[in-house]
C-alpha cells in the first residue's frame, strides 16, 4: 500500500468513527483484526485490552457509542509508511475531560490487522 492510501484508511475510520457508523468502521477491518486498547483492559480485565475479529470490535465499540452518544475523536496528527499509520487524536466526551491519544492501525492488502491505541 502507498502512504497516500494509508492515509484514506486513517481519514475514513475518523469519519465512520465520529459518525458512531459501525458498519463502515468495520468495513476498513480485516476479519481476524487485533484490537488493544487500555480503556478495554479496564472495563473488561479478563481480556487482558485484546479482542480479536470483527463480531469483537463489534460488541466493544457499539457498547462504547451506546455508553458514550457525544463520543467523538478531533484529528492532530497523522503520518502513514507503507504499513501502517500513527494517528494522535483528542478524545472529546461531553462532562468528561479532554484525553489525548495516539493510535496506530497496521494495514495489508488495504485492511486493518491490528490497532493499539496509548493515551497520554
């Protein structure tokens, strides 16, 4: 994959993120995608932050928009190589404090493989 194309991945998951879209943010997931994410690993210790596979994401992001309807992700920074790309963004929650975070999503043959997502 181009950088460039990396990229549009990054550009379409923030859109179908913000937009609570669930379908279309998986549409940019491979099947058998690993998901890590800290706030995972708190609310669900036994998974240790791992979920893998879409029917996964699946039940943790539609558990997250149900959770949080003002959920929403403003970009800072974005950079892409052939294989992957780190994003920043702010995590905004209406009476919740600003959170910054970075995620990286690995991509092949135009899908996502894995996300890892850090905050600071």
């Amino acid at each position: 994959m181009t950088t460039e194309k990396n990229l549009s991945i990054a550009h379409l998951w923030f859109e179908a993120f913000n937009n609570h879209n669930l379908e279309k943010l998986l549409s940019l997931y491979d099947d058998e995608a690993q998901h890590f994410s800290p706030k995972l690993k708190i609310r669900h210790p036994e998974t240790k932050g791992f979920v893998t596979g879409k029917d996964a994401l699946r039940t943790w992001w539609q558990d997250s928009f149900d959770r949080l309807p003002t959920l929403n992700y403003k970009v800072t920074s974005l950079t892409s190589n052939s294989d992957r790309v780190f994003m920043e963004y702010i995590r905004s929650v209406e009476n919740e404090e600003d959170m910054l975070v970075a995620e990286i999503l690995e991509i092949k043959e135009g899908k996502i493989i894995a996300s890892r997502v850090y905050h600071g």
